[in-house]
C-alpha cells in the first residue's frame, strides 16, 4: 500500500478539485480528506477503484471455491482435466 502523504482538509478539496483529479490520473497516489482533523473519506481514481472492485470479486470467487472444497463439493484436478479432455474427444 502507498504511504500516506496525501492528507488534505475538506476545504482544500473545495477548493481544489481539478487539481486533486489531475493528480490522481498523474500518479494514481489516493487522497486522504479529513473534516475537523478527522479522516473522513478517500478519494481514489477510477481505475484504482475498478482495480480494486475486480480483485474483490475474484477474491470473492476463490473464497466461495474454498468453502465448497472443504464442504467436500467439486472435483479432483485430475477428475477435471479428463472431463475435459472426453469432450474435446467427444466434439471431433
């Protein structure tokens, strides 16, 4: 994770916008926004959020594949490559 050094007030994002979406799309770095000294939200770009929704997913996806594993569900990979290759056989 990158270091914390863009910590700016609420009032400079009022008042500076513009320049924080340049910097995002410059340097990909998040903006850590505080109210009354407080942190109060993170403003990231698009791709960084886009980035960050599909690792989710597929950490989502692995999580639920684990689960089945363990609950005995699903296949060897063993099982699975020679299903695979029956109906590679099976189209020709």
């Amino acid at each position: 994770m990158s270091s914390v050094t863009n910590i700016r007030s609420i009032s400079y994002l009022k008042s500076h916008a513009a320049q924080i979406s340049e910097d995002l799309e410059m340097n990909g770095n998040p903006f850590f926004i505080t109210q009354n000294g407080d942190a109060s939200m993170v403003i990231e770009s698009v791709k960084q959020y886009q980035e960050k929704e599909s690792l989710i997913a597929a950490l989502k996806i692995m999580a639920l594949g684990e689960k089945d594993r363990l609950q005995g569900k699903g296949i060897s990979a063993a099982d699975a490559r020679a299903q695979l290759l029956a109906a590679r056989q099976s189209r020709k």
